[in-house]
C-alpha cells in the first residue's frame, strides 16, 4: 500500500497479510513515523506503549488486550468495526502480540454486544491465544484499569495509577490496552497507510444519526450535515460522550481533533457527537449527565463517588429554581477538585459538562438563579430543598 493512500477502516479493503519475519523495533518505529495516537479517546502514542510493554516484560510473560466494550451505549464504534471487519481488529491483535512479545490477548466486549461476538468467534475460530472476555455491563466497566479487574474476576473499579499497565497490567504483567479501533490501524500502518480518520457516533436532532467515518480535523458542523444536518434550530453540540463538553451552535467550526477539541474544553472520549436542540435548557442537561455519572461511578475514590452526587445535587437545586449566585464557585471548585484527585479519566474528564456549560451558555444559569425560571420553559421541580452538605464558599 503507498505511503499516499489513505485508508478507511470501514471500506472494506483487503486485510494486509502477517509478516512472519516481522521485526519488532522497525514496526515500533515505523508506528511512531505514522504518528498513530489511540482512538479510545486519551489519544496516546500507539507506538508508546508498544515500546513499554516490550521493554517492561524483558522476554517474558507479556499480555495484549483489545479493549472492544463500546462503554458509551450511544456509540457502538467497536461493534460497528467488528461487525464489518472483525479479521482487520483480529490481526491488529496478532500485530501487537508479536511486537510487544505477548503470547495471550483478549478481546474485551459488552456483553450485550451480540452481533460484534458472533463476528469474532467466526475470526478467531480454533484460536486458543486470543480470548474473548465479557465485560460486566455498565460506563466503568470498559475503564482501562477497571477491565483488567474484571479479567482477573474483580470489580470493575479503577486502579491507582501509576504504576501503568505497561508495566503491571492483567496478573502484574506488562500489557498492552488499546481500543479495538487503535489495533485495527496496525496493520495498515504497517503497510504504509496514514491513519487519518476517526470512527464517531452523530445522535441527537441530525437527520440520519448513525456511525461515519470521518477525517481527523473535520468540523463538527461538517460531521453534523454527514448525518443530514440538523432537525430545527441548533443549540449545543455535546463532544465526547458522557463526560464531554457542550459546546454552543457557534463553535460548528470546531476540529473534531484532540488538541482542538482539548482548546474547546472537552476531549474526543466516546467519539458522539450529540446535536442538542433550542428547547433543551443547559442546566437541566448537565444535571441529567451527571445523574448518570453519579450512578456509573465505581465509587472506589472520593472525588469521583462524592463529587459527581454533589454537583448532581446543586444543579437539580438550581433548575428548581433553588439557585444561588454562591452555586457557580462553588460548583467550579468541585470540578476542580474532580479533576486534581479523580484515580480515572471518568471523573478527571466530567468537570468539562461544566465548564463548557457554564462558559458558553451562563444565560441558562442566570435566568434560573435571577429570574428563578427556565430559559427554555421545560424545567421542573426536582428538589424541594437546596442541596447543602458543607460550607458554601
């Protein structure tokens, strides 16, 4: 494949065939050429963590992990990718196994990922080192750290980190997580291909929401009219999934990129892209994602259990019209919080529904807390009390 061609994984193109003299340093390097970052969300160098985990297990036991779990109900990345192209994911797989020196994988699925299972055990059948595992149901459980708790039968409940799993990871070996898209590009890259695009999930008020293919740097109000446009007048665009940011209408023109969606205040996380109509009151949405936060934390940390119940709390106080002008610092200094001293990225990543919401759409906050009423018309009452725990500051 010429290093020019660009490559979708969704197109169907022949899967390029293992080399039996691979080299594992050239591959390395070659990954590292391409600049290929994990399509997971956190965006790291692929090529990184090859060249830990290789290092970290000196020749000995090592393990690779494709992480398929699709965490985020409304974007099925994974299961689209297996569905279509399971044999592209499973010699990513075998790719990674014979750079990092890894002698077993598993491949990580929800559980109620019925048709990407089936398109798996037809790839791997009679295969004995890749081993497809079932997570537990629910946001936490496709956690990096959580997910090798659950294969050693633990909870899924986040890890203290560090140490990485490149250096302890399943049984304190050195293993490679890496989403099931990141390991799909291996072996493209391997051939010369440029990985350029990006699997993203278009919900919300679009005409023909689904999953696309989209080129890394492509607008979001480009990604939006892939999916038809928008039905009606367009408010938010919610990046990022559960965890991610809103945006208002006026940042169409936003890179659907890592570094230009960290400039914006949120991150590619699940990769949905969610169009969020004008009838839609901020303060009630952010309540409502963290009402499901709340109830996905795996509670192992404080922040994390404590913080995403309190913030919970004071916006429902505030769309009922319980609000303060004391809540906003407030609400500011526990994002903060969440941010410093979260153990994962679930609750390092939240504070951005409220920053976005709060920097882009304050109109919301104020007319609940001056005018005690809602922007939009739609809110009622959740709380009859104010949410108070401790000293407002």
């Amino acid at each position: 494949m010429p290093a020019s061609t660009a490559a979708r994984l969704l197109d169907g193109s022949r899967v390029p065939a293992l080399d039996g003299a691979l080299d594992a340093d050239a591959a390395i390097e070659r990954v590292a050429a391409s600049g290929l970052r994990g399509r997971g969300g956190a965006g790291f160098s692929l090529a990184d963590k090859l060249r830990a985990v290789r290092a970290n297990s000196g020749g000995s036991e090592a393990y690779v992990v494709a992480n398929a779990y699709d965490a985020d109900p409304d974007s099925p990345l994974a299961r689209t990718l297996l569905e279509g192209h399971a044999d592209l994911v499973v010699r990513g797989i075998e790719l990674a196994m014979a750079i990092t020196g890894a002698t077993h994988a598993f491949l990580y699925l929800h559980p109620e990922a019925a048709g990407a299972r089936d398109a798996a055990e037809r790839a791997l059948a009679g295969r004995e080192d890749i081993e497809i595992t079932l997570g537990p149901g629910g946001f936490m459980g496709g956690e990096e750290s959580a997910l090798l708790n659950v294969l050693e039968s633990k909870r899924a409940m986040a890890r203290q980190r560090p140490p990485y799993p490149a250096l302890q990871g399943y049984l304190m070996r050195p293993t490679l997580v890496s989403s099931a898209e990141t390991l799909a590009w291996l072996p493209l890259v391997l051939k010369g291909a440029k990985a350029e695009t990006k699997l993203v999930s278009v919900t919300g008020t679009v005409k023909k929401p689904g999953v696309y293919e989209v080129d890394l740097g492509t607008t979001l109000g480009a990604i939006l009219d892939r999916a038809g446009g928008v039905t009606g007048e367009l408010k938010a665009i919610h990046v990022g999934g559960p965890t991610g940011g809103l945006l208002s209408a006026q940042r169409r023109s936003t890179k659907f990129d890592y570094d230009d969606l960290k400039a914006a205040g949120t991150h590619m996380g699940s990769a949905q892209i969610r169009a969020i109509g004008t009838d839609v009151c901020m303060v009630r949405e952010a309540g409502r994602l963290f009402a499901y936060l709340a109830k996905e934390s795996c509670a192992i940390c404080v922040p994390c259990r404590v913080g995403t119940k309190r913030v919970q709390g004071i916006l429902e106080g505030v769309s009922s019209s319980l609000g303060r002008d004391t809540d906003l610092p407030w609400l500011g200094e526990l994002g903060d919080h969440m941010e410093q001293f979260s153990l994962c990225g679930f609750g390092i990543t939240a504070p951005s529904i409220l920053r976005t919401t709060m920097r882009e759409f304050p109109e919301d906050y104020r007319s609940h807390i001056s005018d005690l009423k809602c922007p939009t018309g739609t809110c009622t009452t959740l709380r009859s009390r104010r949410f108070e725990t401790m000293v407002q500051p």
